[in-house]
C-alpha cells in the first residue's frame, strides 16, 4: 500500500526537466534552477550503469535498450528526493526522445520542460573541454540524430545555450513560475 502513497506524494511534488544533449549545460543550469527554487535535485548521469558508461567511453550510442532502465532509475531517485526533502525536484537529464519524457510525466505527473540548445559548433567545444566524464565529444552527432524536438502539447520552453548563464536561469524561472531567492 505504499507506493499509491509515494506515487501521490511524488505527483503533487512538481518537477523540473532540464533536458537537451550533453554538454549543453544541463547540470550547471539545472543546479542552479535547484538552488534558485530551493529544489532538490538528480543528476541523470550519477544513474547510468556501469555498461552505460562503458558503451559511452568507448564511442558507442547507447540504444533504446540501454536507457529504458536509466530512465527508470531517474524517476526512481526523482520519487525518492520527494520523499527525503519534499517537492519541487529538478532533473537534468537529456530525455532526447518525446517517448523518454512521456514516461517520465507518466511515472511522476506534471512536468514543467526547460530545453537547452544551442549550435553544433558550441556543444562540440564544450565537450572537448570538459575534463573526467565519460560522453566523448565523437558521440554529440548520434545524440543530435537521436534527439526529438519538444512537442507543441509538452508545453516545454527551448533556450539558447548561447546566453549567459544567469540570464538563461531567469528566463527558466519565468518559463515555469518560479522566483529567485
């Protein structure tokens, strides 16, 4: 009988997608977004398994098959942070598929969308720069093959990467109602 209870808590709690390929920002933004609402917050990466990781590492996309219980374990921590501290709860996850968010809506409710995007060109320098994680700057053209668009029925917003950093968090905030602090 719990987990009607925790399915409940989780729906009323409100969430926080901030989702786009790797490397467009969605863990500085999304922790931000956190601290702004005074949030909790997941980290999709700390969820990948270790073949995940190893797939990645070594220049191979991960399928279908390979994130459906990724995503799962994203609304498995998204639920469990709801449970420790309350709502709301941001996520930063690439959800690149309408498919990814649909379950994720499905599994938690509502969810307000903030996509991150920005030109090739920048993403790819940006990867390259990054220094210990696992996603190569080789595997940013699958990852652009792969990613579907937000739907007009997703209600989400889509913001340029190419911004400052404060400047794309204020308009996040204004997209989903939230205020700084």
């Amino acid at each position: 009988m719990a987990a009607p209870i925790e399915r409940r808590k989780a729906r009323s709690a409100g969430f926080v997608l901030v989702m786009g390929v790797s490397g467009a920002g969605k863990s500085t933004i999304g922790r931000a977004l956190a601290d702004s609402l005074g949030a909790g917050f997941v980290e999709a990466d700390d969820y990948h398994s270790a073949g995940n990781i190893e797939k990645m590492a070594a220049g191979q996309s991960l399928s279908d098959d390979d994130r459906w219980p990724w995503m799962k374990a994203i609304a498995e921590a998204a639920e469990g942070e709801v449970e420790k501290h309350g709502g709301p709860v941001v996520i930063a996850c690439s959800a690149l598929k309408k498919s990814y968010r649909d379950f994720l809506r499905a599994r938690l409710g509502s969810i307000s969308i903030v996509h991150l995007s920005g030109a090739k060109e920048l993403i790819h320098e940006r990867l390259q720069a990054r220094q210990a994680h696992f996603m190569p700057a080789e595997l940013l053209a699958s990852q652009l093959a792969t990613l579907e668009a937000l739907a007009p029925e997703e209600g989400g917003i889509a913001l340029s990467i190419g911004e400052a950093e404060d400047a794309i968090v204020s308009r996040a905030l204004q997209s989903i109602g939230g205020a700084r602090n």
